[in-house]
C-alpha cells in the first residue's frame, strides 16, 4: 500500500514541489483546495491527472482551514498516514492589514487540525510550517532552536501560536507533531508580491522594455534565502524520523535586498539605481531587519544540507522570468501595448 500524504496549502509555492517530491517517492497525495473565482491550480497543474483513471495519485478535496467541519471530513474521508500543514495566509506586509483574519487561518488552522486528528484518533504525522518570522527582533545572530521568539508581525505572532501548540499536542497527546522552522526559501514558483520574485519579475520585464520602474520598500533588510525544493527534502526528512522533533532549516549565509537587487540586475547588465524607486507603502509598521538560521541540528540529525547558494538561486529565477517575459512580449507586440507593473496593494 502506498503511503497517504495530506497537504494543506497545496496550490502554493511549497505545496506544489512537496507534491511533486511525494508523488516521485510513490505517495498517494490529497491536497486541500479553496474555492477561488479564478483558477488558482496554476502550480500544481501539470501533476494533476484524469480523478477517474484507477492510477491517480493526487486528488484535489475543497476544504478550509477556517472551516472545521471540512477539516474533520477530510480527515476521515483520506485517513492519511503524513499531514504536511503549508496553508496560510503567508504574507507578512498583508498581515498588518488582516491580523485576525491572520491569526485564524495561520495560527487556529493549526489547532483545528490538529484536533481534528485527536478526536478522530488518527495515526498520522503532522508537519507544521513554522518559519524564520518567529525570531523577529532576533536576540542572537545566528538562530537556532533554542533562540527565543520575538515575532514582530500579526503573521509572526499567529505562526507563534501554531508553532507551540504543535508543541503542546506533541507533548500532551504523543503526536508525532514536528516543526520545520524554515528561513526564507524561493523559486521560479515564489509568489510575485514577495520581494525576490517581485524583483526577478520586473527586472526582466525591464530589460526587455515591458516596463519601466520598480517600487519597493526597505532595501536594507537582510534574509538567509535558500531554494524551495531543497527546503521541501527537509520537511520529508523530518517526517521520517526516529522521533518528532524541531528544527530549523536554513543556508546559513545572510544577504540585504540591495545585494539581491545588484544580482539579479546585474546578470541582466542593468543598472538597478536607474529603475528602482521607494514607494513607502511596502514599509512594514515593524520590519525583521536581519534573518541568519544556524541549520547545525538539520545537517547532524536529519544529515540534510542546501544544494543551491545564493547566487545559482538569484540566476535560475531571472532566467525563468526572462523566458516569461519573452512571451509576455510576443504576445505584447500582437496587441501593442506597455503594461505598467502592477501596484494593487501594498505588498
Ligand atoms: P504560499 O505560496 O503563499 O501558499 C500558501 C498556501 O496556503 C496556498 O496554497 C493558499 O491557497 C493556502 N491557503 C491560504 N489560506 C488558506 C485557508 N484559509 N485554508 C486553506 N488553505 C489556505 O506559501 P509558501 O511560500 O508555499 O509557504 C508554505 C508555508 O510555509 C506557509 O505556511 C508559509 O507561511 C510557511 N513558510 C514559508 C516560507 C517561505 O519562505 N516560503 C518560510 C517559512 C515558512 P490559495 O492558493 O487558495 O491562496
Ligand atoms: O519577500 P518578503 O515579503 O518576505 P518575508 O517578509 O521575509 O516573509 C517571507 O519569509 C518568511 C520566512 O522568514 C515566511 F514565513 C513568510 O511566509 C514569507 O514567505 O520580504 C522580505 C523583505 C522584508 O524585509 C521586506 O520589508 O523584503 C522587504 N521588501 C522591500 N520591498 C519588500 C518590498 N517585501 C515585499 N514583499 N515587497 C516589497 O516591495
């Protein structure tokens, strides 16, 4: 019998390469979709096959995590030996402008699972999507498992909360419950509104003259990014593991937005200075000036390490959006028009 894998938040970046990686290692993999007025399948597409044809191994189920009567039956219904829990409202600049909203999906998601299992009684395991965002105001440089949390966001806070009640239900129930406290991880699949993608994104519509500006917010903050699929590898490690435990999951090397700025313009022999410009709506009431995760515990206990560094990530993400913007141009040239970056929002 193959292995049942569950997935919240499976149409988003991580969910769509966790997807791939179970289905390569033979899982049968249920995802949890949202009904959306537009199509929002677009990542996990290409996996998705006939639901009639005995083989299928991925199944799309509606369901919520505001929603615990869905969470219940789906529970039942799919009786899944690993539940990965990636859904979240997952951006930290909308987090200010939706803080309960926030906090019920993110952080009481996580408990509505989480009973969900102990009411039904399920043998399952439980990965929860903890994240970097918990150190906040770090108090120490690098983090760890045992830096305190200091989250400095509604999003901060409402992962706070997922975070130790996975705890609490790994303690208080024996659950096989653990925490993959990842750092920023990106890809050619990052959402556009998030600053990496937002800049590989314009920096070729720049070059290839589909628009003219860029405007950010704070070039000053510092990240420790890594490449998504290698982050996805970690969460399966964890979850085969001896015993349930936390870690965190991170490339150890930190870099500001202004040096991921100079990368990703300069591979393109741009000058970033000449197109960039501050809108200070993308300022944050409270920003996370300097993310660097120490991974030591990952690489002994799980023997997990990042394949790609930094500079390989910013490359193979221009190269994707450069090919993007190629055919946004054909398409450009048919109906002869230049789009303006889109400003809704203020992520
Ligand atoms: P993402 O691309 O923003 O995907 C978020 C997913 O959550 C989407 O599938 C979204 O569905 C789903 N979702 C949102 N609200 C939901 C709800 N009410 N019920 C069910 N599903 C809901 O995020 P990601 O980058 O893949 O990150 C995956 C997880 O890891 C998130 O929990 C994030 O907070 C956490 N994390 C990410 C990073 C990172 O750097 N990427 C680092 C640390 C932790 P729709 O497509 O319908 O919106
Ligand atoms: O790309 P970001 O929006 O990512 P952020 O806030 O670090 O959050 C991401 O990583 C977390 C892990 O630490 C995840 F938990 C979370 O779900 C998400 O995936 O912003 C990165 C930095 C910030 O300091 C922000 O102020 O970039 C700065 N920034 C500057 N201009 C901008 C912009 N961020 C965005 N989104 N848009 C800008 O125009």
């Amino acid at each position: 019998m193959p292995k049942r894998a569950l997935i919240t938040g499976i149409t988003g970046q991580d969910g769509s390469f966790l997807t791939e990686f179970l289905l390569n290692k033979g899982y049968e993999v249920f995802g949890i979709i949202r009904r959306s007025s537009s199509f929002n399948t677009d990542r996990i597409d290409h996996l998705y096959q006939d639901p009639h044809e005995p083989e299928t191994r991925l199944r799309l189920i509606y369901g919520d995590l505001n929603d615990s009567s869905s969470l219940n039956q789906i529970l039942q219904r799919v009786q899944p030996d690993e539940i990965y829990n990636l859904g979240a409202q997952s951006h930290v600049r909308v987090s200010f402008d939706v803080p309960e909203y926030t906090g019920e999906v993110t952080g009481l998601g996580t408990v509505r699972l989480l009973e969900a299992i102990r009411t039904i009684g399920l043998r399952t395991k439980f990965y929860q999507a903890s994240s970097s965002e918990l150190f906040g105001s770090v108090v120490e440089v690098p983090q760890t498992e045992r830096t305190p949390f200091r989250p400095r966001s509604p999003y901060g806070c409402a992962k706070a909360y997922a975070y130790f009640i996975t705890v609490n239900y790994r303690e208080s129930y024996g659950l096989f419950a653990c925490n993959g406290i990842l750092f920023n991880h990106e890809s050619e699949r990052r959402g556009e509104t998030f600053v990496t993608r937002k800049i590989t994104r314009a920096a070729t519509r720049i070059k290839l003259k589909l628009q003219e500006q860029l405007f950010l917010g704070n070039l000053e903050a510092r990240r420790d990014w890594g490449y998504a699929p290698d982050y996805i590898e970690a969460m399966w490690l964890m979850m085969q593991a001896e015993e349930p435990d936390d870690y965190v999951i991170a490339t150890g090397e930190t870099h500001s937005i202004r040096e991921f700025l100079d990368d990703a313009f300069g591979y393109l022999d741009l000058d970033w200075k000449k197109f960039v410009a501050i809108d200070p709506r993308y300022y944050r009431p409270a920003e996370v000036d300097l993310l660097l995760g120490d991974a030591t515990k990952a690489r002994r206990a799980l023997g997990w390490e990042p394949k790609i560094g930094f500079k390989e990530l910013v490359r193979l993400m221009v190269d994707h959006d450069l090919e993007l913007a190629r055919q946004e141009k054909a398409t450009q040239q048919i109906k002869g028009a230049l789009l303006p970056q889109r400003r809704w929002g203020a992520a």
